[in-house]
C-alpha cells in the first residue's frame, strides 16, 4: 500500500460543514459539533440503527453469531468511507454519518426481504429500500417534539438519497413517489451527483460487502480458497499470501487476503479520484455536483475485476442453496405477515393499528409495510410464529 501521510490538505471540493444549505427546521447549531458530526450522532441514537444488530445481510442472524448483520455492516463501511475521506481531504463527519445511515430503511431477512415486500406493495406504491431509509429520517423516527424524522442537514439528506447518483430517472415510479413529493417542499437536486463525501461512501459500501461476503462465504464453507485462487483480484492476492506465508492456516490465510484487497480497493479508488480531480479541475463542492460523471470511482480495470467477483459471489453464495432456502422461508414469513395484517388489522400492535385507521387500502399497506420492514430478522420470526400458531402465547 501507498503511503498516506498523517496530515493531508483540506480539498478545495471537499463540503464545508460550516456553509452547510443548514436544515429544513431551523434550529440552533450545538457548540461541541458540527453539523455533520451532529446527523452522525442522531443517526447512532435512532431505534433503526440499533435494529441493525439483528437485521441480515445474507445470512439470517439465528444462523450465527460470527456473520455479518446490517449493523456490522454499516460499520464497516463507516470505518472505510472515514478513511478513505481523510485521505482524499474530504469532510470526513459527513462521509462517516451518509455511511452510517445508508442502510437504515432495509427490512428483515436482506434482499429477500426486499423482494417480497416489493411484491406485497406492488400495487400499493411500490417498496424501495433507499426510499424507505429516507423515509426512516425524514418521517418514521419521532424523537424530536417540533418535526418528525431527524431534521438532517441538505448535504446529508443529498447523500442519502443520491449517493450512487442522480435520481431523476427514479422519480416516475411509484415508489420514489414520497421522494418527488419531499422535493417539491424542500429541494435536493435530485438531477446532479451528489458530494464527493457521499460518493465516497457508496464506495466504501462496494469495498466492505465485497470483501466482507468473500469472508463470510469462506467461513460457512459455501466455497474453498482454493475456488478463490482464479478469481480476479482475491485469487492474485491469495496467491501473494501462500508464498510469502505458507505456514499460516487456512483461517489466517483468508483474513490476510481480504486486508489486503481492502488496501488495494481503497489504494485504487484513491488514485483514480484524484486522477479525476485533476482532469476535470473541479474547485468547489458545487463543481463536483456539475460533473456529468462521478469523481469518487474505481479505475476501469478494478471495476472489471469487481464485477467478475461479484459474478463468482453470485453463483456460489448468493444462490446456494442453503441461501437459497433461507431466503424462500424468509419470503413466505413476510408474505403471510403482510396479508394477514392488511386483512386484519386489529391484530397490530396499538401503535400500529392506530396509524392504519382511517385510511385507504393503500394507506392501510403502507402502515403495515413500515412496521415489518422495521422489524429485525429473530422479531419477524417470533411475530410470525404468535400470529399463526396457536401454542405461542403474546
């Protein structure tokens, strides 16, 4: 790995927390920080992030303690985007709290969970995770007596929604349609890219899955490191481990493969980032917003080698069977939940069932979307099994 030095330049891009677009609600600035580090600390303090503990990523959280949850997860991410940041000269609050928070409005059982209630909603409106972690702070947490949602700054908004960049093409389906409607009474420029501090965290999300399922993978025996030794970027690396170290086992073996592809990862990003930067001149914040294209991104031979890693991850992990079988249970748990609360809904709890009243079926959907997709993977089991079985108590 390159060498970054301790103290590294301010970036003349980079966001400026003190001439943050401020908040929708005016309120008055703290005098211990900034108004990045602030979102940071509300996003930690939120119900939705601490859920995270026990929301999956792939594998469901009764099925080990040792794998990755959202939780875990979004750590990871936080830690690499913090860095990654500091070394670029970026805001590095602001990169760490859009990492932190990214990942909020995901329910139970990971993209099987998705799935399902993209399906349950199909005619309701629709379900998008990213929609849904907006929603998580800008309406669904109540924790402040003057607005609902967290009253984020525009720049940490901006990230949220936009992170992977612009949402226009988005914003005709019907589940974006609570993001067209947040736009018109308080705009975020949906049409431009987002922070450089954002982009950044949506690379640091590439960086911790990717390496964090080839550790996860390894360690359920859903493949050897002898399958990785010919996939592009792990298999060079892991060749690298053997000959320098072929007295470490096959545990410390795979863990010093993955540090070092996260070293490479992060090395590589860097270099084209600023390569970047470079080529199109960019001075300001704004400038980065102009751009036609990312400035944060992977050079073109890493994003052929990811995406060949991803295909091998595809085939021998996220299509296992034993995935595979996890995920049909978790969609039949959603799907009979669903249908029963929509049918039903005087079996919700209190809070719930008051907020489905007096509304229209799709109104009805919505409420009882927001509450599952709120819960964690071990509450949606226990919830399912009181509902249909008759020897669970409540």
């Amino acid at each position: 790995m390159s060498q970054v030095p301790y103290f590294v330049p301010r970036a003349p891009y980079a966001e400026d927390p003190f001439k943050s677009k401020g908040r929708r609600f005016k309120e008055d600035e703290s005098r211990t920080r900034t108004p990045f580090a602030r979102d940071r600390d509300r996003i930690i303090h939120t119900s939705a992030f601490r859920r995270l503990k026990e929301k999956t990523q792939v594998f469901v959280a009764h099925e080990g303690d040792n794998f990755r949850t959202r939780l875990t997860h979004s750590l990871e991410v936080a830690q690499v985007a913090r860095s990654l940041a500091t070394a670029l000269g970026l805001d590095s609050d602001l990169a760490e709290t859009i990492a932190l928070g990214h990942d909020l409005g995901h329910p139970p059982f990971g993209h099987a969970g998705e799935d399902e209630l993209e399906i349950q909603m199909r005619d309701y409106g629709g379900f998008d995770h990213n929609v849904q972690t907006f929603r998580v702070v800008t309406e669904l947490e109540h924790r402040y007596p003057d607005f609902l949602g967290l009253n984020l700054t525009w720049e940490t908004l901006e990230g949220i929604i936009k992170h992977n960049g612009p949402v226009t093409n988005k914003l005709g389906k019907p589940s974006w349609k609570a993001i067209s409607k947040y736009d018109n009474e308080y705009e975020l420029g949906l049409d431009s890219w987002a922070s450089a501090e954002a982009q950044v965290a949506a690379l640091a999300d590439d960086i911790a899955y990717n390496n964090h399922d080839v550790d996860d993978g390894v360690t359920a025996g859903l493949f050897t490191l002898d399958e990785l030794m010919d996939v592009p970027l792990i298999g060079p690396i892991l060749f690298a481990v053997k000959s320098e170290r072929p007295d470490l086992d096959p545990r410390l073996t795979h863990l010093e493969a993955v540090r070092r592809m996260i070293g490479a990862m992060v090395d590589d990003v860097m270099g084209e980032t600023l390569q970047r930067a470079a080529a199109s001149g960019v001075q300001s914040a704004d400038d980065v917003r102009a751009l036609d294209h990312a400035l944060v991104a992977f050079s073109p031979d890493m994003a052929e080698d990811l995406a060949r890693l991803r295909s091998f991850l595809y085939e021998r992990m996220y299509r296992h069977w034993r995935v595979n079988r996890t995920r049909s249970q978790a969609r039949r748990i959603l799907g009979e939940m669903f249908a029963l609360f929509l049918k039903e809904p005087e079996v919700l709890p209190t809070y719930w069932f008051a907020k489905s009243q007096n509304r229209d079926e799709a109104g009805r959907a919505r409420v009882v979307c927001d509450y599952i997709a709120g819960m964690t993977d071990r509450f949606a089991i226990e919830e399912h099994r009181k509902l249909f079985h008759l020897d669970v108590w409540n």
